[in-house]
C-alpha cells in the first residue's frame, strides 16, 4: 500500500477532474507532468516538497476566467495538498463537443 506522495497525487488529481471547466490532467509539455513513487507513477499531479503542480487541459468555451478555474482548483486541493504551494498549470484547451 503506497501511503506517500503518490497517494496526495491521486486524492489531488481526484478533486480536479471533478472541477467544472476542467477536461483532463495533462501530461506535460516538454517534461512529462507527473508523480513517482517506487515502481508507479500519476500522470498531472507532480508532488514537490513545498508545492503541488496541477497540470490541466481546459475545457472551452470556457465556464470561467482562467483565473478563476485555477482558483478553484487551488481550493479544492487545499484539504490533499499538505500545506503545500499549489501551482495551475494550463496546457491547452479542448473544445467541447457540441452535436458536432
């Protein structure tokens, strides 16, 4: 049973999929966003010492300013975050479909 920095990483990855105007965790831009422990990893959630690093792709139109999304995520991880600084970051956004 893993009980460390994984598991923050999952609890967090959790509350942000379940945040309106959030499509999906990313994975990164030019290093791969994600969690280590052992012979495991969480894809999005990167667990840092002092600062958990949410990485998200956007669902738009937009339900918020994206200010206001990465607001609200930093809430709701607040309680798995650990006291530690919550960073959102925004790697793209995908467009809702619509009856396309």
């Amino acid at each position: 049973m893993t009980n460390g920095i994984l598991q923050i990483a999952r609890a967090a990855g959790e509350a942000v999929l379940a945040t309106e105007g959030v499509h999906s965790l990313g994975t990164g831009r030019y290093a791969e966003a994600a969690t280590y422990e052992g012979t495991e990893k969480f894809t999005g959630v990167v667990v840092k010492p002092d600062e958990l690093e949410i990485h998200i792709v956007a669902t738009y139109p937009l339900m918020r300013p994206i200010p206001d999304l990465a607001q609200l995520i930093r809430d709701r991880v607040a309680t798995e975050s650990g006291g530690r600084r919550t960073l959102v970051v925004v790697e793209d956004l995908e467009v809702a479909d619509e009856g396309l």
